[in-house]
C-alpha cells in the first residue's frame, strides 16, 4: 500500500456515489429499534423501484437523536426522518421522486444540531463503520501516512503536545506527555493499548465511536504506536459491547488486507498490529493497571503506582494507554495541525468533547460541543429540558467517580478544572440530567451499591469502607438514622477517598460528597432525634 | 468446585479429561486454544470461548482448561469467579437482562426489576425453578440514549415499562407449557 493506491480506492469510492444516499443509523440505540429491518426494506423498495442507480442505501454509524430512533438521514437534501419503521421506510423513496413523504421530519436547525461541533465524530453517521473504503474517501489513514513518511517521531509527539490534547477517559493528563515519555522509556517492546472498557453507567461515548467509526481509532493507535516505538496494540473492550467487537473485529481485518496494520506500513519501517482483548464485566479493570492484568489474562485487581505503565506495563515492557476518544482525535489533530485544534476549547481544555446526554431530558443522545461549553446550553438548549416541562434539578457527570451539579451552577463552562471545583468530575462523558422526581439520596445510594459491588476487594478501605457506606447511607434513606451516622458517612466518606489504592476507591465516595454539598436538606430530613440514653450516673442529691 | 476439593487432584483431573472425551464441543474449545498458542494470558478469551459453547462454566470444564493451558486450578477459578460475565450455573432456557445503568435508574429501570421478580418469583441473578427464565442485571449496556432498556434473550428492547416486561415473561413463562 503506498499514496497512490490510498488515493485510488478514494476516487473509485467517490466515483461510485449516487445522486442520493439515504444514510440509515445503524448503531445500537436505533439497531434495537430496529433499523436493521429498515434498511432491508429500504434496499428492497430501491431495488424494486428500479432506483438502484440514483439510491445508495448505506449504512452509518450513530446519527446523534438516539431518543426519536431508527433514524434515516437523506442526501443531498439533508433531511433527517425519525422513527422509521420498517413498513413506512419505502414512503422515504418519494422524497427522491420530489413528493414528500408522510414521515415525522427531525429538526435539523435546533440547537441539538446546531451548537454541536464534530472532530470525533466526524465521520459518524457518515461513513459506513464495515467498508474500510468508506472511511478512506473521508480522507482517512491519510494522517497516518503522512506521520511514517514526511515526519519523524519526535514531531508526531511534538505536534500532539502542541494541540493541548488531553486524556478523554476522564483524569486530563496530557496525552503528548504520556506519549513522550513512553518513547524516552528503554526497552525493545513497547505496547499501545486502547481502552475501550467504558464501564461508567451512563456512558455511551465510546460505545458509539467504535461502532460508528472504528478505523479511526485504529489509525490514531498506528500514529501513536510510530510516535513511541512499539510494534503491538491491544484493544481492551467490553463484552457488553458486541456490536463494537463485532465492527472492531472487521476493521482490523480489513485494515491488515489492505496492509495498512502489519508489517512495513506504507513502505516504512513501521510494524504495528493490533489485538482485541475482550472484557469479561469488571468496572475496575477500567483503571489501567487493573486492565494490563486482565489483558494479561489475570483477575483485574489494580496494584500501587509507581511505576507508571509508561514505565512498566504490559510484561513489564513501557506502555502507553490512552482512552477511546484520545485515539480518534490524533489523525484530525495531524491532518488539520495542532493550531487549529488548539484554537478550539478554553484556555487549558483545548478541543471538543462527547457527551452522551440521558437522563430526565427530552433530546437524549450523542453530542459533541466546543470544551467551555455551559451545561445550561448542553441541558436546556441542546437537550430540550426536562420532559413535560419538569423543573431540573441536577446533572450528573463523571458517573459513580463523579457528582451531581445542581441546576443553580448549571451556567458552569464545561472542562476538566471547573467541574472539579465543583466536586464533580468530566469523567468519561456520561452526563444524566435528573428532575425534581429525583431524590438524590437515592442516586447516591445507587453508584455506592455500584462501587460496594465492583470494589475488586484488594484494598481494605475500598473493599469494607463502601459495603460500610452503603448500609449508612440505606438506614439514612429509610429513616433509620440519626445525625451521629452521618458524621459517621463523612467521616468515611474522606478516609476511603484518601487511603484506598486506585482511582475506584479514591473516588467512590464522590457522589455522596457532592450530593451531601448540594442536597444536604434532603439527608438531614430523613434524620431522626438522637435517642437520649439515661445517664448512668444519677446526681446526687441531699 | 468447593465440594470436589475431598477427591484427589490427579483423579480429579482424570475424571475431568475421561468427561470431555468424545464432546466435540471440547474439540472446539482446544482448536481455540491452540490459535492463541496456550499463551497463559488468552486465559480470558478461553473463557468466553468456552461459556459461548456450553453455555456456562462447570468444574470439569474450568479443570479441562487448566490443564491444557498448563495453569494452576486456583488461578483459572480465580479469574472465572473475578469476572462478573462468567457464570458457574446453568441459566435458562430464555434470560432477561434488565439495564441498571443510571439513566435507565433514574427513568425507573428499578420498577421493571421488581416487576419482573414479582412475576417470575425468582431474584436478580436466579432462574426459575422450572429453568425457563433467567433473570440478570446489567451495570449499563450503553443504551442510554433509549432508557429503560432490557435484553430479552440478545435484543435490546427500547422504552420498557413494568407492563411490558411482564408481558415479555409472560409469553415466555405460558409458552409450550
């Protein structure tokens, strides 16, 4: 494979376009509504119209309104059709002929659109996640060519360092640090791993790149793996993600066919391959030391840094790990430079971040906003508000290592320093909008019952604090408690966030403590009086 | 596994190979074995392999991959029980995964759940007694944009309420009996 034929198989995939795409949403959100019975009826209405040669039908990751799904997308006359059944699917061929069909139009100008900017998810919904060719029109491993050809490592790393691209799995660490001190580290194997282990409950991020545009976290993994030296990739993801293994699977195959992974990539001295590692269902393997153990095959249990995997990793080789979305903002940063991506963002949280929006809001699904965003904007304008004009109360970031932010601060701007002033956290993405139907003792009491079961047991703190928490804080939600057991939460609240051993444990106490910070009406109006016990010493008397 | 600890380990082992003998399903498992080199750290994906042909995981299995894989019992019992997706029992003939993730929580997925308990008569993580229906919980299957969402035997369905979970079971439950 070298330039000409990277550009060859883009004019051929350009010159086989169609006056007319209708581009059907086939990611899991409208799968399971059953978008695949759409697109068969779609391409069987196409066939039997006889428009085979005016219509392709193709198949597209996610379209963003996962709420109003199956959802089809028609070119060039950009409109959007929610809630497309199988039955009312061929009616979309009128809007070909010129008539327009008696489908439920999405609203393409609301600020659900509107105020989204796309680097990640740039191809989403656009290209189709199966044909490697698909993505190559869209100008993809042209980054990575580019990198092993005109650049030399040290200007990849330089040129990641320079766009202010940080860790998208939640913590914010510079990724061009990591990756620099990756290849400063010795050694004759070095790893890249990608995790893909997105365990937050209400996280759908990752999810949705990977089966909407899984070769650009390939390419972004090649750019990483010319930048630091190594020659072998892994991809840890989740096993309840079978859609994404599945396209995952596909990529790689079809990436090592055209000779873009393997040996002598574009006639460089480049090697890369890439394994998938599935994950058997351990929230904690999330945290990077716990994920190189499983992916050595070992129970996911975290052990003490340092060393740092960038140090000792994989086999005790120098390990670069990055987050999903990381991954797939590499091949724009290289392909537009990093000014570009460095003008976007506030001043330390440069470019763009995905949020999958849920919860008590009416537009839930997958957006994509300029960091400095205000979660009003995100909530009120994108999301629509709460369902029935309900009054919002919180929203929820970072999962159960995050917290609640309350409806009065939602005018914060969106990056990783303003939202841990606020004692929450910009974690992975996941953003839950609750209402006044909420009660917020209750949400706490859910992700502690969460981190009580996925503790993996190694550290005391962690493994007795949150099974200690969680009986506190359901005595607090029936009644039971008085305020001697809440001092008694806070007090173990700081001891587990200080002393357990990995990222789980330190935050777990994170949504009781922001909960306790904002909503600390709602514990103290469940307590009930102290009892007084007798004294026994009685005063004396005469 | 605990009950078998009375039996010495090479009888144990014996036994164990005496039942994969003739199963072509172990024929599978040890081509499997064989892609991944009996590389200790493919351990997991073993596993999967195996729980995707027999369903779940018994004793003899999870001693069938110890010894081909030359590992010690304890470290392949240590990472089948570690790991939440594996399972030691059999489930039934249908499952039900009901998303707990937090926008299924917070649009009432914990009503379904109880809904579908009281019916079924079984707990989150048991199977009914007549091994029709397994009830399961997920942490969050990434369905959120679709909240609240449930796996009837593999399919996402969007939107659930506690009717029509039930109703779900139901036809489940009635059927063939």
């Amino acid at each position: 494979m070298d330039l000409n034929q990277l550009l060859a198989i883009k004019e051929k995939e350009l010159a086989s376009r169609k006056p007319y795409t209708l581009r059907v949403c086939t990611a899991a959100g409208c799968l399971s509504a059953g978008s695949d019975q759409v697109k068969k009826q779609l391409e069987r209405a196409v066939a039997e119209a006889g428009l085979s040669e005016q219509v392709e039908v193709r198949c597209v990751g996610c379209l963003r309104l996962c709420c109003q799904g199956p959802l089809v997308h028609v070119d060039p006359v950009n409109e959007l059709y929610q809630k497309v059944g199988p039955e009312t699917a061929p009616a979309l061929l009128e809007r070909v002929r010129g008539g327009a069909p008696p489908l439920e139009k999405g609203d393409l100008q609301h600020p659900f659109f509107t105020r989204q900017f796309s680097i990640v998810l740039a191809n989403s919904g656009v290209v189709d996640p199966e044909r490697i060719e698909s993505y190559i029109a869209a100008d993809g491993y042209r980054a990575l060519h580019d990198a092993v050809i005109e650049m030399e490592p040290r200007e990849v790393i330089q040129a990641v360092m320079a766009s202010g691209l940080r860790g998208r799995g939640g913590a914010g660490f510079p990724t061009g640090l990591k990756w620099s001190t990756v290849a400063k580290s010795g050694g004759a194997r070095k790893y890249v791993v990608c995790n893909a282990d997105e365990g937050d409950p209400g996280a759908f991020m990752d999810r949705s790149v990977l089966e909407s545009d899984p070769h650009s976290v390939l390419e972004g993994m090649a750019i990483a793996a010319y930048a630091v030296g190594a020659e072998q990739g892994f991809i840890y993801v989740r096993a309840e993600y079978p859609l994404a293994i599945r396209r995952l699977r596909m990529a790689i195959e079809q990436a090592r066919r055209l000779g873009i992974l393997g040996s002598g990539i574009f006639g460089s001295p480049l090697n890369f391959n890439v394994e998938l590692r599935i994950g058997a269902g351990a929230f904690v393997c999330g945290e990077e030391t716990a994920l190189m153990a499983s992916i050595e095959g070992r129970r996911g249990t975290p052990r003490p840094r340092p060393p740092f995997p960038a140090e000792s990793g994989l086999w005790g080789c120098p390990t670069l790990i990055n987050n999903v979305e990381t991954f797939a903002n590499v091949p724009a940063i290289l392909r537009n430079g990093a000014e570009w991506f460095a003008s976007i963002g506030t001043e330390k949280s440069k470019g763009t971040k995905v949020f999958a929006l849920a919860g008590r809001v009416k537009n839930t699904g997958l957006i994509e906003v300029p960091m400095g965003t205000t979660l009003r904007t995100i909530v009120e304008e994108m999301g629509g508000g709460a369902p029935g004009g309900a009054r919002i109360k919180a929203v929820q970031t970072g999962g159960p290592s995050g917290g609640c932010v309350p409806a009065e601060l939602m005018d914060v701007e969106v990056d990783y320093e303003s939202l841990t002033r606020l004692g929450s956290i910009m974690g992975s993405g996941g953003m839950i909008v609750m209402d006044e139907t909420t009660d917020m003792v209750d949400v706490a009491r859910f992700f502690m019952e969460f981190c009580k079961d996925e503790s993996c047991g190694k550290c005391i703190p962690c493994r007795a604090g949150t099974v200690q928490m969680y009986g506190l804080l359901t005595k607090i939600l029936e009644g039971r408690a008085t305020a001697r057991d809440l001092a008694t939460l806070e007090e173990l609240c700081d001891m587990v966030k200080h002393t357990s051993l990995c990222g789980l444990g330190q935050t777990a106490p994170n949504p009781v403590l922001s909960t306790l910070r904002f909503f600390r009406h709602e514990y103290e109006r469940r307590l009930r009086p102290e009892r007084h016990v007798a004294s026994a010493v009685q005063p004396v008397t005469g | 596994m605990i009950a078998t600890l009375g039996v010495p380990k090479r009888k144990r082992v014996r036994e164990a190979l005496a039942h994969a003998s003739g199963d072509k399903r172990f024929k599978i498992l040890e081509a499997h074995m064989k892609k991944y080199q009996h590389r200790h750290d493919a351990l997991i994906e073993i596993l999967h392999k195996a729980q995707e042909l027999f369903g779940y995981l018994e004793d003899d299995l999870l001693l069938f991959v110890a010894h081909r894989l030359r590992l010690p019992p304890s470290r392949v019992y240590g990472v089948a029980t570690f790991y939440h997706f594996f399972r030691l029992k059999p489930k039934g003939e249908h499952t039900c995964v009901v998303c707990m993730g937090t926008a299924c929580y917070v649009k009432g997925a914990d009503k379904i759940l109880a809904a579908i308990e009281r019916f079924a008569g079984v707990r989150a993580g048991e199977t009914t007694p007549d091994g029709r229906v397994s009830v399961l919980t997920a942490r969050c299957i990434g369905a959120c944009g679709i909240a609240p969402a449930v796996v009837y035997d593999g399919n996402v369905a969007p939107h659930q309420t506690p009717d029509s979970a039930v109703a779900t079971i139901q036809t489940w439950m009635s059927h063939g009996s």
